[in-house]
C-alpha cells in the first residue's frame, strides 16, 4: 500500500514518538510506517464521514462551528501526514523540515482526528434525537 519512505529514510534504527493509548513509546522503522498508514487511514476515513454530512452540519450552526473548528485544527495537524503521501503518489523527495515533524505529527494528527470524530458523532446523535422527536 502506503510505501512511506519517511520511515525509511530516517537514519537511526529507532523512531521516538507517541501514541494515544501508550504515551511516549519507541518504535521501528517499520512500526512507525505502519503506525503512520493506520493514521493516515483512520484520518482519511474520517475525512469520507465528515465531506457526507457537511450539509447536515450546515444546518445546525453551533454544533458545526465546532467541528468546523476541529476541522481546521486537524487539517493543520495532518498536512506532513498529507504532504509525505502525496509526495510518494507521484514519486517525489520529501523535504528533510516534513520528515523531522513527522513522529510528533503522526500522533497530533490522531489526536485532532479524534477530536473531529467525537463532536461529528455528537453533532449526527443530536440530528437524530431532534428528528425522532419532531416525528412524533
């Protein structure tokens, strides 16, 4: 799948990072690329929920400020992430300042991700309660 020459291309055996249900741990080369496309994935797969009910969220204007607010804060999070994937789907270097960010950026964009999961799961379980409610 995700080749994610970053891990590779660090010099040392050992990457030093976090992960949201350990903490501070450190890992291979080759658990951080897969450290890497699992939340590369998972923020991807996030992103697919979040562009489907971008109307709904329209609608309800305090809950989807909220996300809109997590949203930005997770695209920022996320953009080595983005940038190292993008940069490898066309066959081009990685710069060495995207690399260097890379095991503080993979676990903040987690976090961010999940903080945008939360407040959509929130936000679509509001919508639904509201519409139970006036169907009665």
């Amino acid at each position: 799948m995700l080749a994610i020459g970053a891990a590779i291309v660090f010099g040392c055996t050992s990457i030093r990072t976090r992960t949201l249900e350990k903490g501070d741990v450190t890992m291979t080369k080759e658990q951080f690329a897969t450290q890497f496309e699992r939340v590369f994935r998972y923020h991807n797969s996030v992103m697919n929920n979040l562009i489907n009910v971008s109307a709904e969220l329209e609608e309800s204007s305090p809950d989807g400020s909220a996300v809109s607010e997590a949203e930005a804060i997770m695209d920022e999070a996320c953009e080595p992430l983005n940038e190292v994937v993008a940069a490898e789907s066309v066959s081009e270097d990685v710069s060495f300042e995207t690399m260097r960010l890379l095991p503080r950026a993979v676990p903040e964009c987690e976090a961010a991700t999940r903080r945008v999961e939360v407040l959509l799961l929130d936000v679509l379980k509001t919508q639904e309660s509201s519409r139970k409610f006036v169907a009665r």
